[in-house]
C-alpha cells in the first residue's frame, strides 16, 4: 500500500534489444529469403515496337506468323462465323462440317504422335491447305462469296499489323539474385511468370 498514488518511474537499467542482420531474414518454414521480395523491381515491358527496316517487318511477320497462327485462324474463323449467321444457314452448316472434318485430323495427329505413316502420308502442310481450299470453293459455290471475302479484307490486316508489331515472343522476367555468393550483381536468368509449387497450399 506504500506504493499507493506513487508515480512509477522508467528504469534506468537499458533493457536488452534484439538486433536483427538484414541480410538474414528467412523464413524459418520455408526457408524464403525476404529480402528478395524487398528488392524486386517491376519493369512494364511494351510487346509492341515499330520494325527499323522492312527486312526486319518481313522477318517479323514469319515469325509471328509461325508462333501465332492458330489464334489468327480462330480470328478469322470467328469473324467469318458471326458473318454468315443471319443470312447463309446453308453456307454456314458446310463451314462446320469443314472445320469439325480439320479439327478431326488435328486431333488424329495429336492421338498417334509416333506414327510414320500418317506424318508423311497426311502432312498437315499439304493437308490443311486443302481443307481451307475446298472451304472456300463451298462458301462461293452456296453464294457466301461476299462473305468470305470481306471477313479476309477485314481481319487480315489486323493479324498483319499485329505480326508486325509484335516483339516479345513469350513473356519472361528477369531474375536479380542479390547476395549470391562471389558476387552482388543481377544473374540474368529468365524464369517465367508462372512457377509451379511443389507445395500444396
């Protein structure tokens, strides 16, 4: 009770402090070094850019052309599939059934990858361009003509402008290992955006 409206006093004892290394912040679970996390940078990369020459615009569009044609063929294949609805029932059941008789041999190619036989005989580059032929010969035979060739005057110069622009082939982030042992610089090591975790969470 002798201690009753006395002001209590901070003691002039320092307490201890707990120093904590910065550069030895690691999860005790995981064993995650946080630091990395502090020290990422975020770069917005364009994958857009104007070629310098038209030797360099031309060598773009093949290679774009290569690594995007399937989304450049449901491209047109939607537009041109929106197009013949309202009008060309006829034409547009032939469009199908051709694209279900490609979607066929896709998928017999995929099914049997080590066969010889089907590889050389039904080469798809021999294959494909005659069912795109024959399509288009049906389309114009059941007066869907027009159609065709606006959806082509309409979608192909926006797939060449977008093979022409197009730079970066497959999106990466570079990797900046700080504190590696023998050096402190960035490792330069592409790892892709999207790693799977051998953890289950």
């Amino acid at each position: 009770m002798a201690s009753y409206g006395a002001i209590q006093r901070p003691s002039a004892t320092p307490r201890s402090v707990t120093t904590v290394d910065s550069s030895d912040l690691r999860d005790s679970t995981t064993g995650t070094n946080w630091n990395d996390f502090n020290r990422a940078e975020f770069k917005l990369a364009c994958p857009f850019e104007i070629p310098s020459s038209p030797e360099a615009a031309a060598l773009r569009i093949i290679r774009n052309l290569g690594h995007f044609a399937l989304y450049y063929t449901h491209f047109v294949w939607i537009i041109l599939f929106i197009t013949l609805i309202p009008q060309r029932k006829v034409s547009l059941i032939l469009f199908v059934i051709m694209t279900y008789v490609g979607s066929l041999y896709l998928l017999l190619l995929s099914a049997v990858p080590s066969s010889n036989i089907i590889h050389k005989i039904l080469d798809k580059r021999l294959v494909l361009p005659v069912i795109v032929v024959a399509t288009m010969v049906e389309l114009v035979l059941t007066h869907a003509g027009l159609h065709l060739l606006l959806t082509l005057a309409g979608s192909l110069p926006v797939v060449l402008v977008h093979a022409v622009l197009w730079v970066i082939e497959d999106f990466s982030v570079e990797e900046e290992s700080y504190g590696r042992r023998g050096g402190d610089g960035p490792s330069g090591e592409l790892l892709p955006l999207v790693q799977e975790s051998s953890v289950m969470v």
